[in-house]
C-alpha cells in the first residue's frame, strides 16, 4: 500500500494555504537576500515543494491570463519612441543572436538523443528555448514524450530565471523589489481602469491571433502604442504587480507534478548539464551583443537568456536594465521560433529516426515506452 504524502489528506482549500504561506515565507526570504524577482522565485519554489509533498492545485486559466497581460504592460511602460528607434536599427544582430541560439538548443538536443538520454527526438522539442507550453504540444502531435518535453522546458526555465537573478544580483546592488514608495500607494484610478481596458482588449487579440504567449504580447503592443501615443499613462499598482509575479511563479512550478519528476529522473542530470551548456552558448551571444552594440553587460544577458518571456519580463523589470531590449530580443526569438522551430524539429528527429535500411533503433522504441 502506497504511503499517502504530507499534504495529500489535506482539503484543497488547506493545500492553497500551505502554497501561499511557502510562496510568502520564501518570497521574503529572497527579497530579504536581495535578489531580483524573489516575488516570483518564491512562489516557483513553493509550488513545486507543494506538489512533490501531495499538495496538488489547479491554478484557473483567468488568473494565468490577466498575470501575463499585466506583465505585458509593464514592459510597455518602459517603452518610448528614443528606444523603438533604437532598436529598429540592430534587427539584422537581433535576427543573428537568435537564429544562432536556436542552431545550438538543436544541435544540443540532437547530441542528447544519438547519446540515448531521451527517445526519439524529445531532447530536441525539449532543448527548443521558449514557446514552452507551444512545444509541448506540438511535441505530443509528433510522437515525442510530452512529459519528457515539459521537464526539460520547465527546468530550464527555473533554472534561467534563477540564474539570471543570481547574475543581476552581482552586477546590480540591491536586488528584490522595487517598490520604494511601500506596497499599498495612492492609486490614479482613470488611468488604472484605462490600463486595465488596454490590457483586456490586447490580451483578448493576443488570445485569437493564437501566438505563443499572446495574451502578453497583446498587451504589451497595445499599451505600448496607447503611451507613446499620449492616450494613457500606465498605472500598475504594486500589489497587482505582486499579484501577478506570483501566479507567474505558481504557474511555473506547478507544471513540475510527481508524475513528470518519476519520469525524468533518469534525466535529470543530463537536462542540467545540457541547459548549462545552452545557457553559457547564449551568454557568449551576449558577450557578442556587449561588444557589437555596447549595451551593459545585464541587459544582454537577459536578452539571450534561453528561458520564458514572463520570467525575463520580470527580472528584467527588478533591475536597473533596458528592458525595452531585454523584451525585443526575446520576442524576436520566439516569434523566429514559431515559425521555424517545429519544421526543424521534426527534420532533426527524421534523421535521428533514420538507421542504415531505414531500421528505427530498439533502443529508443523501448525508451519511447
């Protein structure tokens, strides 16, 4: 008889309150440590703790929805018609940056697979950086394991996020939030319900486009153009903003359930050392940038961080960096990855398939089981 996990008899209105009172005893912790997004690696960290002890919880798709588009707002803020000049002149660097991140997470992924760490061509959707939720699926659609593929995209995700906030911590003194005018401020409640009005209908056309990440981008786009334009100032008080840091958190570490942790365990070395291995390729590319487009260093090495956009998003958002290019590399990349990453997963995995007299290795027919 299987032994029942700590938080497995609890009610499900108990278990949320053990995943808040974790999410915020480690979220003041960090922020205490001064480290950036400690609002959303706390959460991330609680919620996995929650599920591997028997706390399973179902986050509702709205909250997901409305953190994303507040995250998009907040990058919208930092926007300003000096910086989209800026930055329309380096598309050709951006374009390179990316494609060339891209070639690597393939050409890792590949080398996973020949070496059998994963069957058939999972490593390579797995490797794939960004688009998380959009490689699982079309992972599945292909015969790859999709729970296979949700371990190495999330992992590598939380292993970025963290990374990177351990990074903005040495290159920037005091970390954590930044709300230095307190938690609970005066609020200009017009230009927050206009906010919220951008957000809702950007987040609703992100959401029929059927992008990866739209109700973010939607947003992001629509409130961007309404401030440079004058038509609104956006208002994003910082318990909305704490608000969302954590359902981003929550959504994250909630995707690592015991059934997708049982199944990669045996993989779990090998995913770190080849998301180590991606993340120091993309931290040479933001060497490159330092060097061909004199950003800080900081800047560039969220910019070509293989992780999520709401996770670069917010530590982007928690340091002193220009966000406005952290996000238009990021986005440029999973734009790039939307359109040419599932033809090139599919031909990596062809050739992984194909064996003298066009045999499928037994090997991986019984790994794929």
């Amino acid at each position: 008889m299987t032994a029942r996990l700590p938080l497995q008899r609890l009610p499900t209105a108990a278990r949320w309150a053990a995943l808040l009172a974790a999410s915020g005893l480690l979220a003041a912790v960090l922020t205490w440590a001064g480290l950036p997004a400690a609002l959303m690696l706390g959460p991330l960290v609680a919620a996995i703790l929650v599920q591997v002890a028997g706390g399973v919880v179902k986050l509702p798709r709205p909250p997901v929805v409305m953190a994303q588009a507040v995250i998009g707002c907040l990058v919208a803020r930092s926007i300003t018609p000096t910086v989209i000049t800026g930055l329309a002149g380096h598309w050709p660097v951006f374009v390179g940056v990316v494609a060339l991140s891209v070639a690597a997470s393939t050409a890792i992924g590949w080398a996973m697979s020949r070496l059998h760490v994963a069957p058939g061509g999972t490593a390579v959707w797995g490797m794939l950086p960004g688009a998380a939720s959009v490689m699982m699926v079309m992972a599945e659609a292909h015969g790859a394991d999709f729970r296979l593929v949700a371990f190495m995209q999330y992992l590598r995700v939380v292993l970025v996020a963290a990374a990177a906030s351990v990074v903005a911590l040495l290159f920037v003194h005091g970390g954590g939030s930044r709300f230095v005018g307190g938690v609970f401020v005066p609020v200009d409640w017009p230009q927050f319900a206009a906010t919220v009005a951008i957000a809702l209908v950007g987040g609703l056309v992100g959401h029929l486009v059927r992008i990866p990440a739209g109700v973010l981008l939607g947003p992001l786009v629509f409130a961007a153009v309404a401030s440079v334009c004058g038509v609104i100032r956006i208002e994003l008080p910082p318990v909305v903003l704490i608000a969302s840091y954590a359902v981003i958190g929550w959504m994250t570490g909630l995707r690592f359930t015991r059934d997708v942790l049982a199944a990669a365990a045996r993989m779990l070395v090998p995913s770190v050392g080849a998301t180590v291995l991606l993340m120091a390729f993309c931290g040479g590319l933001a060497w490159l940038l330092v060097v061909l487009l004199h950003v800080d260093p900081l800047t560039a090495y969220l910019a070509t961080s293989p992780g999520g956009v709401d996770a670069a998003a917010i530590i982007a958002a928690s340091t002193k960096v220009d966000t406005p290019f952290v996000m238009a590399l990021q986005t440029i990349r999973m734009l790039l990855l939307l359109v040419i990453g599932p033809p090139v997963a599919r031909w990596v995995a062809g050739t992984l398939d194909r064996r003298p007299g066009g045999a499928i290795d037994a090997a991986d027919i019984g790994d794929a089981g």
